[in-house]
C-alpha cells in the first residue's frame, strides 16, 4: 500500500480539482477503516475487561492474597521441597534396606520401595487434607500436635541410638583394631540375639520419623506450591489483560488522528515533489543547486554505551549450569575410582630367619608370621584378592600356596561379613604348621612367580607384592648372602644377563621385616641398594623397604 506522501507526489501531476478528488476520496477510505478499526479495538477492551473481572473475582475467593505473599508462599513451599527431597530419600532406602532382606530381586526391590514411599506420601497428605477440610480452624494445633510428635520421636530416636552404638563399640572398635575380629563376630551375634527388640523398636521410630516429616513436607510443599503457582499464573494473565486493555485503548486514540495524520503527509507530499520538480528544473538550466545534502541520522550518542553496560545475560546464566554440569561429570567419572587390589604376600621360610633376638625369646620368622596377620586382620579390604605363599629354595619351580582367600565386597550391617573373611584368613595361616625350615632363599624365581600370577590381574586393579623376608637371595644363580658387601652395579649386570628381571610395571613392592642379624651396616645397605635398583629395573614402585613390618602407603 502507498503512504500518504507517495499518493500527493502523485498528485502533483493533476490539476488542483483533481488533486483535491483524490485526497477527499482517500479520506473517506480512512474515515470507513477507522470507524471498522474503532468497532474492532472497542469489542477487544470490553473482552479483555471482562476477563480483567473473572481474574480479580477469582483473586478474591482465593483471599485477595497479595502478590508479594503469594511469592513468599512460592519461596517456602520451595523450602519445603528440599526438605521433602531429603526425608523421601531418606524413606526410600530406609525402605530399600528393609524390603533387600526378602530377596526378591533388584528390579522388585525397588518397585516395591517406590510404591511404599508414594503410598506414605499420598496418605498423609491425604489425611492432613480431611482433616482441614473436617477442623479448618484447628490446623494450627494439628501441625503443633505432629510437630511435638516429630520432636519426641527425634528424642527418642537419639536416646535409642545411644543404647545401640554402646552396644556396638566393641564391634566398631573391632573393626578397626586388627586384633579382635573374633570379637567383631560375637558382638554381632550377640547383638542380634539380645538387642533385636531395641533394634526393631529403632526401626519403626526411624520410619515414624521419615513417615511423619516427608508426609508434612509433602502436604504442605504441595498445597503451597500449587496454590502459589495458580495464584501466580492468575496474576500473570491480569498483567496481560490490563497491558492488552491498555494498548487497545492506545490504538483507539491513534486511530482519532488517522484523518489528519493522512492530510498532512499527502500535502507534505505535494510540496516535496514540486520542489523536487524545481531542483530539476534548475539542474537543466545550468543553474546552481544550492546545499542540498543530508547527512545520515547519526547513532544516538549513547547507543555504543548502553551495549556496554547491556551485556549477554544468556551467557552469564548458562556459566553457572555449565559449571554444575562440569561438576557432575567429574562426579560421575571419579565416583567408585578407589580400586581393589591383587596382593601377592612372600613369607621368608629359609633358614636365615630363625635368628633371635638380643633376649633370645623370638625369632625372625615369627614377627615375619606376626606381621602377616597383622596385615590381613587390618588391612584386607572389600574385594582384594590375597595369596600367601613360601619363599623358598625353589619359589618358581615348587610354588608353595600357605593361603589364599578373595575378600568379599559386602561389609555386612556391622563389619561381620569382612571380619569373617579376614578372621578365615588368619586361621588358615595359623593353621598350618610353618617353620622357617628352608635349606635356600629364591626371591628372583618369586619375583617370576609373582609376574606370572599378576598377569590375570585387571587393569584398574592394584598389584601389591609384599616380601616378608631377610632378602638374601641364596641361589646358585646368585648368592648375596655370602658376600661381605654386594657390588650393585656388578651383581646387576649379572642378574641381567641371565634374563632374571621380569616386567612389573604398575606393580608396588614392600620389603619388611629386614633384619640385619650377624651382618654389617654396609652389607644391609648394599643389599637394600641392590633391590631398589633390580626392581626400579623392572619398572616396579619400591614403596618401603624397611626392618619393620609396618605395612603404609
């Protein structure tokens, strides 16, 4: 459609009669639009005004709750959601935990869980809902009556606690001594056989508790939540229906002025193009022009400043969820990283190890024996895979197995199920009639024997080799205990020479127990010199070599 100033440079070229037929004719179109227009935008504000009626008489049977109030109420029942977010899980496996001793399966397991916690959620909000609805002015002291509730199941459930880790401390103590897990094991029994009712009765107060506080949490993050977004949608569409009514009316009032407005563009019109006739007239003439230039409207001033002080908010919102997502992939990749291990453990059985010592009243083979079952008592973890074997005159060739036990994942509800595993190691260990009776000492053919056995081993498993033994290799190969101070560089070149170095990488060595009984300083140094190269050769980690038999990272 042309504008107004098109139809009077149009113009220009009709007689003035003529000229003045089109404008009338044009002003009476408009005059027809603005009064169709008119009709239009006048039905427009009569609707929206009766909406603007429907949404405030809603507003008022809900109370007339202002809109501050009713956000307020949003931020609370929001609040209450985390609170109901952290007691249903809370419920969901406390009721996971209860329904796994049935063996029923993973998938049944948790159906029946979720049901369980739907079914206490939706009943309590139903109740509280009946009840309001049968006392509506008694639900303050109904939420006073469960509120005191929750506060004597919570006093309760600390002093019911208490009586339970007391009878637990020999048990939890237990499990961290190393030396007691006959203990551990009785204190279970006997937990179960003496303080079953007590715990039963903690039991049903811990559900009591999640039943009562998720079941208010819901019921009133629901209510509230629902009521303040309803209220909140309301207020929105009031928002639209006076802004509607407002730009509705803002059209009506502009379409008063269409008639002028359309006069004085058409004459505007007419006076540019008769100029622009004169211009050219001169142009052909010869004659000059004049300034006629036009610049270009400049940018606002400010214009560069406001895109400044604007910036992309979109970006800066999604800088935060990135980080959180960032956050939860680490989460997802690291969780679960601690690894089991494959643990090869030496006991030294050759006859070097019987010295004593200065009273006489202990050899070197027992502390050997003392600091093995030290280590598995306390340091056997969930799903570790341990072998004990004899280092003797002949490791590789006549592997001697003294134990060997998979220590289970499960820890049991007090520790029992890996007490149990770490206490039948023992008792194998102990079991055997071992004597440090060995004519010879092969630790290479033991090192063989190791790389061997850890080539089964997975690749996020850790290799743990542990020797428990003097370390004088004593074989035909080589024999360091006869020497009064070993040449390492020598003595390495030898060992490779007969291909005696085996490839350990990712393997991590501990040498305990060292003793230097009738041997010099230099000698025990030279022999420790030795290994920590022989293994650093055979790309292993040396993490302690010591004449104590602390086991550490």
């Amino acid at each position: 459609m042309e504008s107004a100033e098109q139809l009077g440079r149009k113009a220009s070229y009709l007689s003035p009669k003529e000229c003045e037929q089109l404008r009338d004719l044009w002003v009476d179109k408009i005059k027809s639009e603005q009064k169709n227009r008119q009709a239009q935008h006048n039905c427009n504000i009569e609707v929206l005004t009766e909406k603007e009626r429907e949404i405030l008489a809603e507003l008022r049977s809900r109370g007339n709750v202002s809109r501050e109030a009713v956000r307020e109420s949003l931020r609370r029942g929001i609040w209450l959601g985390f609170l109901l977010i952290f007691s249903s899980a809370g419920e969901f496996f406390f009721a996971y935990w209860t329904i796994s001793f049935f063996s029923l399966g993973q998938i049944v397991t948790l159906l029946v869980s979720t049901t369980f916690l739907i079914v206490c959620l939706e009943g309590m909000d139903q109740y509280l809902t009946a009840f309001r609805k049968q006392y509506p002015g008694a639900e303050d002291r109904m939420f006073l009556v469960l509120g005191c509730i929750g506060f004597v199941l919570i006093i309760v459930l600390i002093l019911v606690s208490a009586e339970i880790r007391e009878s637990l401390q020999e048990t939890l103590s237990a499990i961290g001594a190393g030396d007691s897990l006959e203990s551990t094991l009785g204190a279970a029994d006997r937990f179960y056989s003496t303080k079953g009712r007590t715990y039963l009765f903690l039991m049903a107060t811990l559900a009591l508790s999640f039943t009562l506080v998720g079941g208010m949490s819901y019921h009133l993050a629901k209510n509230r939540i629902l009521f303040s977004s309803s209220s909140l949608r309301l207020y929105r569409a009031l928002d639209q229906a006076r802004a509607g009514i407002q730009l509705e009316t803002q059209y009506a009032t502009a379409e008063q002025g269409r008639v002028e407005t359309f006069k004085a563009e058409f004459e505007a019109g007419l006076v540019n193009e008769k100029a622009d006739q004169a211009r050219a007239e001169k142009a052909a003439r010869g004659e000059p022009l004049g300034d006629n230039t036009s610049d270009q409207a400049p940018e606002p001033a400010n214009a560069r400043e406001n895109r400044r002080n604007n910036p992309n908010w979109a970006l800066i919102a999604a800088f935060p969820v990135t980080l959180l997502l960032i956050a939860f992939l680490l989460f997802v990749l690291f969780t679960g990283r601690a690894r089991a291990s494959d643990t090869i453990i030496f006991l030294d059985i050759s006859g070097s190890t019987r010295a004593t010592d200065y009273k006489g009243a202990e050899t070197e083979f027992d502390k050997n024996l003392r600091g093995i079952e030290t280590y598995l008592r306390s340091h056997a973890a969930p799903g570790d895979s341990i072998r004990v074997l004899g280092l003797t005159e002949s490791s590789f060739s006549k592997p001697f197995m003294i134990s060997e036990a998979v220590i289970p994942k499960k820890k049991g509800r007090f520790g029992e199920v890996i007490a149990r595993a770490r206490l039948d190691l023992v008792k194998n260990l102990q079991g055997q009639d071992l004597q440090a009776s060995a004519p010879a000492t092969d630790i290479f053919g033991a090192v063989s024997l190791a790389n061997i056995l850890f080539m089964g081993t997975g690749a996020n498993t850790e290799k743990r080799l542990l020797f428990f033994s003097d370390m004088r290799q004593c074989t035909h190969e080589l024999n360091l205990e006869g020497a009064g101070e070993i040449d390492v560089d020598r003595a390495i070149s030898r060992v490779k020479a007969m291909g005696l170095i085996p490839e350990l990488t990712g393997v991590s060595v501990w040498c305990l127990g060292v003793h230097s009984s009738g041997r010099s300083s230099s000698y025990w140094l030279s022999l420790k010199n030795f290994w920590i190269k022989y293994f650093a050769e055979a790309r292993a980690k040396v993490v302690n070599y010591s004449m104590e038999r602390r086991w550490q990272r």
